[in-house]
C-alpha cells in the first residue's frame, strides 16, 4: 500500500483553501490517501524571517489578484474574510481534538472552515466562530467547545508545527510525497506527474 499524501496548511492561508478544494480528488486519482495536517504559519515566519504575503508590497498586490484569478479558473468562490490575515489556532485546535476522534469528520470540518473564510468571507479566528462553523455542519461533538482551551489539545498543536518546521514545512500548501515536497497550489500538477 502507498504512502499517504502529507497535506500541510494554514487555515489562514487562501493558497492552502485552493489546494484544499483539489487534493483528495488528486489523491483518489492515484490510490493514494491523504493526511491533512494543519499548521500554524506565524510559527513558520519566526523560523524563517517571513511574514504574511499579503503585507508585503508589491507581492501582496499581486497575490490578491492572482488568487481571484486562480479561484474563477478553478470555478470556486472565493472572498477575503475581515479581518485578514486571521489566527488559525482556534481552528487548528479543533481539528486535532475531532480528528483523534474521527479523522474523516475533521477533514469535513476543515473543508467547512475554510469554506466559511475564504468562500463566504466570513471569520474563523475565534473558538466561538470555530464552533459555530462546526455545529452548522453538524461536526460538533459534545465537548468541542471546551477542548480548544484544554493544555493537552494546546500541545497537541504546538507539537504538530514543530514536527511540521522539523520536516522542512515553510508554507502552506506544502505536499509531502514519500519524501519529496512540493510548495504552493500551482505545484498541484507537478504532484499529480510525480505520482
């Protein structure tokens, strides 16, 4: 049996949503499972000095028209939520407490999450918006709420990036293949000739 696809991304990440919408479909295709694998892109940026595309000047000007572009080619709604950048731990805790529960409900949840950010605008940057997401999508087992401030789902996370920062994960969406890695949505057909 193949290896999974490793599928690391940041919540906050509109590159990471567009990707989000192709890869189990791109997976299915090639027998291949994948693993989502959220992270957290601030802890990314204090390693390497980096900081969100979207303040950097000229770069961020372009990124928001490429990725309109990139959405209508792809078919997919696509708006900015206010505010944007947004933190994504609310939304990272919650994945890893439903996934240790049920890792198809929590890919579903993350599917919904970053439908909510970056197809309706709308935030995801509080636990009280995590979860109201969560519970529209009937994703919301009893205790979710409660989880997102428990030490053990904190270090759950804090664990995921490290070892996510340990294996080279500098950006998101960032794909792991037995091994070799491929950074960004537009690298999708490059990981579908590689597998």
């Amino acid at each position: 049996m193949s290896q999974p696809i490793d599928f690391y991304f940041d919540f906050s990440s509109p590159y990471g949503y567009l990707a989000a919408e192709q890869i189990d479909d791109l997976g299915a295709r090639h027998g291949r499972a994948v693993t989502w694998r959220p992270m957290l892109l601030g802890a990314v940026f204090a390693t390497t000095g980096s900081q969100p595309l979207m303040n950097i000047p000229l770069k961020g000007d372009y990124a928001r028209h490429d990725l309109a572009r990139e959405a209508r080619r792809l078919d997919l709604p696509f708006r900015f939520p206010k505010p944007f950048p947004f933190m994504s731990v609310a939304a990272c805790r919650a994945f890893y407490w439903l996934h240790d529960q049920d890792p198809a409900m929590a890919v579903a949840l993350a599917k919904a999450l970053y439908r909510e950010a970056f197809a309706g605008g709308r935030p995801i940057d509080s636990a009280e918006a995590v979860v109201g997401v969560a519970e529209a999508a009937a994703l919301a087992p009893a205790g979710l709420a409660a989880a997102l401030s428990e030490p053990l789902v904190k270090q759950r996370l804090r664990e995921e990036v490290e070892r996510a920062i340990a294996k080279g994960v500098f950006g998101s969406p960032f794909i792991v293949i037995d091994g070799e890695a491929f950074w960004g949505h537009d690298r999708l057909e490059q990981v579908d000739l590689w597998l």
